[in-house]
C-alpha cells in the first residue's frame, strides 16, 4: 500500500529510466499514468534490465500491435525469462497466423457463452464452502482452485486427478523471485505431464485438446508437441492473469461500497463494470516485443534487435481516447482499452476470461454482497511480479441478504 504521495520529481525521474518492475511504480501507477500523459511524455529509453523502449501512448502502441512485420513476439518478456516456445503466443506470422486461424473457432463469445453455467456451479461451489467456513481467500481458496479445474477440464478437457498441480508451475514462472532454473525446471515437467496425459488419451471429447488431436492442419494432424505447446499457452495465459485481476475486483468493491451497492442493485450493469475495471486493473501493464528491422516510432529511431515495452496500462488512461480517464466510470462507452492487447496477438481467451469475472462476480454479490475486507491479510502481487493484481484477498462473507437472487448475468 502507498503510504505518502508521491512527488513530481520521483514521477520525473521514473519517466526517465522507466522500471515497470519497481515498487515506485507499482504503488503509484495511476499517479505515474497522469503525469506522462499530462506533460505529453512520448516513447523514452530506459536503461533497465538491458535497456529498452517505452511506449506509453495510446496510438503508438496500437500500431506496434498492428504490425507484427516490424516487432516480434518471440521475445515478449523484460527482463528475459525462461518461457518455453508457445503457440501461437511467441510466433510471428505466417506460421502465427495459421495456428490462430485454427484455434480462433474455440474461443467465440458463442463458446464462452456456453461456458456460463459451469463457471457458476464451480463459483458457487467454492464460495459456498468459503462462507460455511467464515472466512475465504477470493484468490488462493475461489479463484486459482477454480481457473486450475476449468481450464484443465472444461477448456483443454483433460481428465486428471489435481488440476492445481498443473496449475503451480504457471504461477511460479510469473513470479520475478522465483529461481530462474527451478521455473524451468517445472515448465518441462509440466510439459511431461502433458505429454503423457494425451499419449495415454485422458482427453474428453468436449474439450478443445481433443478436437485439435481430429482437427485438419494444412492437410495433417498435430502433432504431439504443438498440442503441447498449445496446452502450455492455454494454462499461462488464462489462469493467473485472471485470477489476480478478479481480486482486484474484489478488492475496489470492498473498498468502495458505493460501486457494490450500485451492482447489487442493477445486475445488468455488471458486464460492463467489468470492462471498465479492466480497463483500470488490468493484470498485465505491458507487454516487450522485438524490433526486427530499423524503424521510427513518433519520430524516435529504434533499432533492430532493440526492445519495446508496450505500455497497454498507460495507454488505457489516455486522454486523447478516454474522456476523464481517472474516473472510473461503469457506464463508459466506447471502451476500447488494451488489457487483452489488440491486433493479431490480442488475447484469445477473452471472450472466457470476461465471462469468468462476471460469472464469479455475480456470484460473489449473490452469496456475499456484504462481504468484508481483511485489510491487514490482503496481499498485493510483489512488485517484482510481471502482473497487477493481488496473491491474497481475504475476507469475511458478512450477510446474505441477497442470495436468493439468480446466480448468472
């Protein structure tokens, strides 16, 4: 928590040697997105983790999404870590565009939508258990439980026994503390675990893995390792930012009852409360790409094999593109934010991750409207982390009143 404001001169010289890593930051970003946005600060170069280039404006940023020709995705993280080749997160086109055609498919509306009523029973089933017991955690006893057994279940469709096991390494390879060899260590046991999971055919014919092991590529099957990887894709990009942004959630709505009462009251208003807190918490700040040839970005020469840190956070607050970008606003339209990124490598999941945080929100609000944060136990993701959100959001259930109220939007 930030414990005084911060000054004008620490906003300057953050901007000058730019560390989305850093606690500075972490606990002052919204102050951070201001003050370059309020002195029209464009692209900067930052000496940390190797140097690289920040990207703060709304526009620039789309057009680097725009054009993965010039920026690479194969090299997506700052600092570098130890992620495994996933598709089709680290390819570029052609061949990321033949998996994503492939896959898109999977991950309509129309598909999540379907999702809608198994991400219910599961949130009820958990937040039931946690209001029977006093006391729950809205990430480590509802969410990550929750993403781990819906992923693997009922979006891959891989019957195993403990979900969370596959679950565990993803988290840790987000963890910037983390033993760089012991993350590793765990990805290729993940990715074993993988292997002999549909080798030994623990696949329900429901879930996507099983119909890609059917599916035509290009005139051939997948095969064992690009099933893999796509798997691998699938559990990193869709557990833990999902998670950590819904306590996020959860944490503005305890601390800010007016909101809470403001969806308590109108039920409809939550798909679209949610857009707006992405917009403001969204779990991932940035995102690194790779320059492949010598370009310009608003008149600053950048050079191939340097690096960009796309600031999707700080581009979500600015002003030339959202009217009153501080102000959190549950009816804003349009909202066009970027915490899915946008272009060819916008986040397939999205469509599941919303109904995800909906569903559970709803939920949440059904059981426990008068739910009360534990200040003290709550727990903000380390800054050192490559994602906003929060690890531990305790709280105690309070009163009922509204359970009898239906569970989905």
């Amino acid at each position: 928590m930030k414990s005084q404001k911060v000054s004008e001169v620490e906003l300057r010289e953050l901007s000058e040697n730019f560390d989305h890593l850093s606690e500075l930051f972490r606990d002052n970003r919204l102050d951070f997105y201001h003050y370059i946005h309020q002195h029209h600060i464009p692209v900067r170069h930052s000496r940390q983790y190797g140097g690289f280039w920040y990207v703060p404006r709304y526009e620039s940023a789309l057009a680097i999404q725009r054009n993965p020709e010039v920026y690479s995705n194969k090299r997506f993280t700052i600092p570098e870590r130890p992620v495994p080749p996933l598709i089709p997160a680290t390819m570029d086109p052609p061949e990321h565009s033949e998996f994503k055609k492939l896959l898109v498919s999977f991950f309509t509306p129309k598909s999540a939508s379907r999702l809608i009523p198994r991400l219910t029973e599961i949130a009820r089933q958990r937040i039931s258990s946690g209001i029977a017991q006093g006391k729950f955690d809205m990430v480590q006893d509802v969410m990550l439980p929750l993403m781990a057994e819906f992923t693997m279940t009922d979006v891959l469709g891989l019957d195993v026994g403990n979900a969370f096991d596959y679950a565990q390494p993803v988290h840790n390879m987000t963890r910037r503390d983390y033993p760089h060899d012991k993350a590793a260590e765990e990805l290729r046991w993940l990715g074993e675990k993988l292997d002999e999971d549909i080798c030994n055919g623990r696949l329900n014919e429901k879930g996507i893995l099983c119909q890609l092991a059917k599916a035509d590529f290009n005139g051939r099957h997948l095969t064992g390792d690009e099933l893999r990887l796509i798997a691998i894709n699938l559990l990193i990009g869709g557990m833990g930012t999902t998670s950590f942004f819904m306590g996020s959630v959860a944490v503005f709505l305890g601390r800010n009852p007016k909101y809470r009462d403001q969806l308590i009251r109108e039920r409809g208003m939550i798909p679209n409360a949610i857009e707006e807190l992405l917009r403001v918490f969204g779990p991932v700040q940035s995102f690194g790409r790779s320059v492949k040839v010598d370009t310009q970005v608003e008149g600053i020469q950048i050079k191939k094999g340097e690096k960009v840190l796309v600031g999707y956070g700080a581009a979500n607050f600015d002003p030339d593109v959202f009217v009153d970008p501080q102000v959190i606003d549950f009816l804003r339209k349009p909202n066009q934010h970027m915490s899915f990124g946008l272009g060819p490598h916008r986040c397939l999941g999205a469509h599941i991750a919303r109904e995800v945080v909906i569903s559970v929100t709803s939920v949440l609000l059904d059981l426990a409207p008068q739910f009360r944060l534990i200040e003290e136990e709550i727990v903000e993701q380390d800054p050192m982390a490559s994602m906003l959100g929060f690890n531990h959001v305790p709280v105690f259930p309070g009163k009922s009143h509204y359970s009898e109220l239906p569970s989905s939007v």
